[in-house]
C-alpha cells in the first residue's frame, strides 16, 4: 500500500493551510485563554476542528494549555487538542503494527480528552465541532452502548451543520472502525439529505474512498473483494460517481460559498476519488482548487510517506505547473 501509514514528512504543511493555526499558537503560548476560545468560537463550525486538528499538531504533546476557567470554549478547545495528541501517540499505522506502549500512552491521553469533552457538553453543547471531536474520541477508543446514539442526538440539536463533525460519525460507523460498508454509506447519505452546501457531497467521495481502503488492504472476504472491484469497474458506478461530481460542481458554483475547511474537505476528497478512478478531466479542476494545500488523509491513503510529490505528479499529469517551493 505504498507506506500507506508512514509518518508524515517535515515539509508537508500539517496545518493544511489553515491561516488560523499560527495565531492560535502563540495564543496557546502566551496563555491567553480568552483570545484563544474568541477565536476558536468566532469560526465557521467545521472550521473549528480543522482549526484544532492544526493547532494539536504543531503543539508539543502535553503542552501547557490556557485555564479552563478563561472561556466557556476552552473545554472544548483542551479536549480537542487532547484528542489530536493522543492520535498522535498512537501513530498511524494499523493495530498489527501498534505497539503495547503507543496504545497505553494514546488510552491514557483520550482519558484526558473524554473528561474535556464531556464537561464541555456543559458549557458549549450548540458547539457542533465539539460533538464531532466526541465522535473522534469514540472511534478511537470505543464507548459505552448508546454513546454513539446520545453523541448523534446532541450533533442533532446543535443546530449547525458541520461537514467534518458528520465525517467524524461517519468515519465511526466506518467497517474498519465500529460499523460497516452499508453503515457509512448511510451516514454520508443522511448527512447529505437537505445539506446547507456542496461540500456535504463529498461525504459520499470519502465513502466510496474508505470502502476502497477497506476492501483493498484489510478486508478478509473474497467474495466481498471481488463484488468490490466488480462494481467499481461498471458503467453504473462510474455514471454515479460522475453525478456526484456534476452535482457538486452545480451547487460549487450557483449555491453557499464554502468556508475554507469545507472547501478543502470537499476538493481534496474529490481529488483522491478521481485518482483512485483514474478521471484526468474531473480531478484536473480539484486539483487547481487544492493548490498546495493538500489533505493529509485522504491523500495518504494513495500517497503514502510524501503527499506532496504525488501532487506534483497529478498535476503534471493533467497538464497543470509544478507548485513553487
């Protein structure tokens, strides 16, 4: 699988761009909480976790963080970054190549983060980024029976759509993680119904690319492999993964503007579902789009170790410049 869970590289833009990441740092330097959860609390909803996602990468693992007592968010924003980092101590690779002490060290830091998050229902609970990192935490580390029922309901009554907190469901109901193929293809379909904007359509893309993941590197069933790659060399799949992308492409250009975590969400799975399909002519747009902006995942499914040099190459492929620097 190409180093499918390699360790990122040092040149790879972990923030994926995100302009609120530098200024969140030296906030979480200088303990100023308040600053720290105006801004956090000021983002678009699914902006709120990529946001965390940058900022926990780039803090060192147990850093400092600013009083919780500073903002009603930083309950929130700590048990956000807690979970980042207890990602981080796990590693990337799949459980056979996890160690005993990766997940001792990651189960000790989501302990930490689940405290967080649940006293954080208190003080933000119309927070949906605060619900998805909850989901992000119960995938992690599984929950208790119902958990998942009462963590969907309070996404629910948040009253904002959020595209990366329906992700974060979705990626829980996922085969490799505590559901199945048809779970998460309902996740994405049912976070799509009614959706305030085009970026919901690439929950689809992000389905069709884990059941990709699953069924080529750790299903163990063949006839479910086979049926796999029967149906996605058909007419039908390739004419439905077209609508999707015209879809996309109507509602992009004629309906919201997307905030820049939606956009990069929806173009950089887009992307990787037209590598995976080999589409030249739909991913040349995703790309000009992505920029030098690429998502570690999904890119890192296909890309392995260095997302960036299989960006190079797509682009050249589709007649694109090479990006500068």
């Amino acid at each position: 699988m190409l180093g499918l869970f390699g360790k990122k590289k040092a040149a790879f833009d972990v923030a994926e761009g995100n302009r609120h990441v530098a200024p969140g740092l030296e906030l979480v330097a200088a303990g100023n909480g308040q600053g720290l959860g105006e801004l956090y609390a000021g983002l678009p909803p699914a902006d709120r976790l990529h946001f965390l996602d940058g900022v926990g990468q780039l803090t060192e693992i147990g850093a400092p963080l600013p009083a919780l007592d500073s903002h009603p968010a930083i309950y929130a924003i700590a048990g956000g970054l807690h979970y980042v980092w207890a990602h981080r101590l796990r590693g990337f690779a799949t459980a056979d190549r996890t160690s005993h002490d990766q997940v001792m060290n990651m189960a000790e830091m989501a302990a930490v983060a689940e405290d967080l998050l649940d006293a954080a229902v208190e003080f933000t609970p119309r927070d949906s980024a605060l619900h998805g990192f909850r989901f992000r935490r119960l995938t992690l580390t599984g929950g208790r029976e119902g958990e998942a029922d009462a963590v969907t309901a309070d996404l629910r009554a948040s009253g904002e759509a959020n595209v990366l907190a329906e992700l974060a469901r979705m990626n829980y109901l996922a085969p490799k993680w505590h559901g199945s193929v048809g779970e998460m293809h309902a996740a994405a379909e049912t976070a799509m119904d009614g959706a305030p904007n085009a970026s919901f359509l690439a929950l689809k893309a992000r389905a069709w690319i884990e059941e990709w993941l699953y069924q080529t590197a750790m299903n163990d069933e063949a006839d479910e492999i086979a049926a796999f790659r029967a149906k996605v060399k058909s007419d039908a799949f390739k004419a439905e993964v077209g609508a999707l992308d015209d879809e996309f492409r109507q509602r992009f250009n004629n309906g919201p503007e997307l905030s820049f975590a939606e956009a990069s969400f929806a173009h950089n799975n887009l992307a990787v579902l037209f590598v995976l399909f080999a589409d030249k002519a739909r991913l040349k747009p995703h790309l000009t789009a992505i920029g030098s902006h690429a998502a570690q995942t999904p890119w890192g499914y296909v890309a392995g170790r260095n997302v960036p040099r299989m960006i190079d190459r797509k682009r050249a492929e589709c007649g694109l410049p090479k990006l500068k620097g």
